[in-house]
C-alpha cells in the first residue's frame, strides 16, 4: 500500500456506513482511519466469517443486519473468501456496491471477481487517494440512482419489470435479476430498439465518474441473457452489433 496521506479534502458531514473487510491489520486499520477522516463510518471485520455475521445475524432467516453503503472486500481471506461474499451478498440481492481489493490484479482475477457481483476492483498495492476517490465515486452513483424517479411497471413482450418493487417476470415467471442486471433491463425497456455502446451503458448505469474494468458490462449483459433469453447463446431480446454495442428488442 502506498503513502496513506490523502489530497482530497474531507467531506462535511456523515457520508454513510462501510465496511471493510481484510485479514491484513495494517491495511483494515488504515483504510478505516482514512475513511474516518473523510466523514464515512467505518465497520470491520478481519474475516471473511466476521464479515458475514455482521451483514447476516440470522443467516436461516436472510435477515439484514448492518445498513450498509459500501463494502470494501479483500478476496483473498482465511475461510469464507472474498468471491464467497460477493456471491452471498448478491444472492440475498443487497444492493450495497462492492469495491474489491487484491493482491491478484491480473485480467482474468478482475473479470472473476465482477462476474460474481463486484462494481469496481482495485489491485494491492493502491494509492489511498485513488481508493477515496473510487468509495465517493461508487456513493455517489448509488445515491443517484436511489433517488431517480421511474414509472411503477414497465413491460415489453412478455418481460414485465416492477420498477418499485425491484421484481421482474418473463412469460410469467419471476426471474432474479442483480441490482445492475435489474437497472441495464430497465433502461432497455425504455429505450427498444436503440443500439447502446460500452461506453453508454457505463455512464448511464455506473455513472461518469466509473474508474472500474470496462468488461463489467459485457459481464452483466451475459448473465441478463442467461436470465430472460430462452437460448441464451442466440439472444432474442438483447443481442450484439460488433462494432456498435448492444440492442434490446
């Protein structure tokens, strides 16, 4: 890890709950403290199994125990690792963005670990301030999209999206779909017909500011067809125009 000292100035006020989970002392003990001085609280856990009680109490229920607006995860932890909790975490369908943090920072590492449900995935060592930087960007996103104004059921062909109660049916089963999965069918059913580019998808779902992999939307787009296509490998609702991106419909 680098110099820990921070460029950024605080933020003022309260700016949300994180948690952070890494078996390494030194870095748990420093990301917490420059978050506590950017105005965020900081919850952490040293184990992956910490971790998962305090975002589960009851795991036979699913109940929710820490209001969380962030998590800092480290994938390789003792026990229940890093990849484990993302999958748990998206499984239960939490919508708390995740920021990976790992040794692993070759290609493939990073595609793993967004495929499992990571928004963003920054490589030890880092720079404290681009960590600052990636918590306010991923906040900030959130918040957007929390509170962006939707009409309540949106519907095409036989897909209907229940925008208020984050539910989705295809031919009359209900799917599952990850918060980003849910959002990127949404603007689809908005727009049909109209091609999207990488970079489109990107600055309306993840936002300007994104600073993560840019094969995060391939990856979303894989599982969305894996989850409404009848055959995902020949897509009849989003398909792919090489050199363009992506249409719905």
């Amino acid at each position: 890890m680098q110099n820990p000292k921070l460029a950024l100035p605080p933020l003022p006020g309260a700016q949300g709950q994180i948690l952070i989970i890494d078996d390494e002392d030194l870095i748990r003990e420093t990301v917490a403290l420059a978050l506590n001085e950017q105005g965020y609280q900081v919850v952490a856990a040293e184990s992956g199994q910490r971790a998962l009680e305090l975002i589960f109490p009851n795991p036979g229920e699913g109940k929710v125990g820490l209001k969380l607006d962030l998590a800092i995860v480290d994938l390789m932890l003792p026990g229940v690792n890093g990849l484990d909790i993302c999958r748990l975490i998206r499984h239960h369908n939490l919508d708390i963005p995740i920021l990976i943090l790992s040794a692993k920072g070759a290609e493939m590492d990073r595609v793993v670990g967004l495929e499992v449900g990571a928004d963003d995935y920054l490589p030890k060592p880092f720079g404290m301030r681009e960590l600052i930087a990636r918590c306010r960007a991923l906040l900030r996103r959130q918040r957007w999209s929390a509170t962006k104004p939707d009409r309540a059921i949106l519907n095409y062909k036989d897909i209907v999206l229940y925008t208020n109660e984050f539910r989705v049916t295809v031919a009359g089963q209900e799917v599952s779909l990850s918060p980003k999965e849910f959002r990127i069918l949404e603007l689809f059913i908005q727009s049909p017909n109209r091609v999207w580019s990488r970079e489109e998808l990107i600055q309306s779902i993840w936002g300007t500011d994104f600073v993560g992999d840019r094969k995060t939307v391939d990856v979303h787009i894989r599982w969305l067809r894996e989850k409404i296509e009848v055959d995902p490998a020949h897509p009849q609702y989003v398909t792919t125009l090489r050199g363009f991106g992506y249409r719905f419909g």
